[in-house]
C-alpha cells in the first residue's frame, strides 16, 4: 500500500495526475474542476459555496486520503488530474463543470449550492479554451464555442458566422462575441460573469448554476434599417417639384407600433412633396404628419445579415 503523503502548497496548486489517490485538498480558496478531471468520486466538505453542473449524490463517505494537500491559494483540477477520489474540505467556493468526475459528486456541510442541469455539450471540444487566472485571450472565427475556467478572463472573440456554446466557469469574466446571423448559447457555473454579444447575434440563457451573470445584448443599429436618409432623398430630386420617400430614426420610441413588439431601434417612414432648388427643398406642398414605422422586428432592412447598412444603401440607389 502506498504511504499517505502530505504535501504543503504555496500558491496556486494544479492537480495534474501526478498525485496517489485518494487525493485530499485542504484550506485552499477557490477550487476550479475541468470537465474529465477526476477519476473517482469527489466528496466536499464544509465548502463555502458549490456551483455545479453535475448532479449531486450520496456516497459512503470520503475514503482515507494517500496524498493531502494544504494550499493557501487557488486550486485547478486539470483533464484527468486525479485518477482516483478527491476530498476538498475547508475550502472556500468550488466550481464543478459538467462531467467533472466519473464518480458521484457529494456536498455535506455546505448550505449555498447552486446547481443547474448539465448543458449538453463537451466543453472541451470548443476551440476557445482558456484555463487559469486573469488570462486575455483573443480569437475570430469560432466553430463550436469557448470554454473559460477559473477567475477574472477577459474574451473577445470575432467573427462568429455559426452557431457557438460559451461555458463560463468560475467568476469574474468578460466574454464579448461579435458576429453575423449566428446563435450564442450561454451557460453559466459561478458568479459575476458576463458575456456580452453584437447587435447581430441572438443570445440566450441555457443554464445558470450561480448568481449575478448576465447577458448583455448591444441594441441593433438604428442606421440598418434606414434605406435613404433626408438628405440622400433630396440629393435625387435635383430641380422642380418632386415627391420623395426618407426614413428617420423615431424619438422616444420604446414599442413599435407596427408590430408591438419592445425595440432598440424604430424608424419612421415619410414621404414630402417640394419644388427643389438644387435639391434643396425651397418650398413644401405636403408632408406626412403620421409616417408609418417599422422596427429591428419587422423591418425587411433587419433580415439580411450579410450586408452592412452602408451596402444596402449602396444597393437601393
């Protein structure tokens, strides 16, 4: 039988598979799990608070450790990290991703436990990943999503064309997404994070094991669904009376009342009748005092995520 070992840690401690299971962590801080890092059951006790995404049960209890750890900071389960069981005991939040141990994962003594059914997806088949503390990392061109474990990352990631997962793990981070005509779905293990997507991605919530994580969506362009300014339209009448068609951002506007719907951008549509002077409108005939309006909703000008709106108008000249 191998001789129970017990290890003093100064800083941040990473479980990497080197350690003899069972394996017992101690008087750490926060300690982050990756999704496959542990081989066995991982059994907490007296946690300040546990986030999970992997279902909660009941075990025997924690089996007699041949490796302990007493750390002082931070502690990482890497992928395969812990080829046995794990006891975190005395620490203070843990943060446990779907898939995290093969075993069963136990809670005793710890009274704040947020949990959430487990996405499904793998997070470590997403192509950005990032591990760790305070790490900036900056990508384009996603194909399945990205993975944050640990505290404090900073994410920009761009030109997302296809549909993306983001699984946020841990707390503090900072994930902004900008793209065209693509999904982005969310899931949150932890607290404080917030992602934030363009105007031309849909967003939503799939789970949320935590508290204080948001979704922030930038409002869609009002300038994208005008297809010819005032200006633009008077510049075509050159001289002589003319009828021409414009569209204006609508001031003070919250729903749109074409289609009903709460909207971030509304345009009104006019029309004026004017003798023209070097298209300037020297003289009005008549002009519309209830235009007609559409919004991000209803708007046609809404729907065609591969043209910016200086090419649109480019196009309807």
């Amino acid at each position: 039988m191998t001789a129970d070992r017990t290890l003093a840690s100064e800083g941040d401690l990473s479980l990497a598979g080197s350690e003899v299971p069972p394996v017992s962590v101690t008087d750490t801080a926060d300690v982050f799990l990756r999704t496959g890092g542990v081989g066995g059951d991982v059994h907490v006790t007296d946690a300040e608070y546990v986030f999970t995404h992997q279902s909660l049960g009941q075990t025997a209890g924690p089996p007699e450790p041949q490796t302990r750890i007493r750390g002082d900071e931070d502690a990482y389960v890497e992928r395969e990290g812990v080829d046995g069981d794990l006891t975190l005991a005395d620490v203070a939040d843990v943060f446990v991703p779907r898939a995290a141990a093969d075993g069963t994962l136990s809670v005793l003594g710890s009274e704040n436990v947020y949990s959430a059914a487990a996405p499904d997806l793998d997070p470590d088949a997403c192509d950005v990943v990032s591990h760790g503390w305070e790490q900036r990392v900056r990508e384009s061109d996603p194909d399945t999503g990205v993975y944050l474990t640990g505290a404090g990352h900073d994410v920009t990631v761009e030109q997302v064309r296809g549909d993306v997962d983001v699984y946020v793990v841990g707390w503090g981070h900072e994930v902004e997404l900008t793209g065209r005509g693509a999904a982005v779905s969310v899931h949150f293990c932890g607290y404080d994070n917030t992602v934030s997507v363009g105007p031309y991605l849909e967003s939503s919530v799939e789970s949320d094991a935590g508290f204080d994580n948001a979704v922030d969506e930038a409002p869609f362009p009002v300038e994208d669904l005008i297809e010819q300014s005032r200006r633009e339209a008077c510049k075509t009448a050159g001289f002589g009376r003319h009828r021409v068609i414009f569209q204006e951002p609508a001031s003070d506007e919250e729903w749109c009342r074409n289609c009903g719907e709460p909207a971030d951008a509304i345009v009104e549509r006019h029309q004026m009748e004017a003798f023209f002077c070097f298209s300037y409108p020297v003289w009005v005939y008549e002009q519309s005092t209830n235009p007609a309006v559409e919004c991000e909703h209803c708007s046609p000008n809404a729907h065609d995520p591969s043209l910016t709106s200086q090419e649109r108008r480019e196009v309807f000249r």
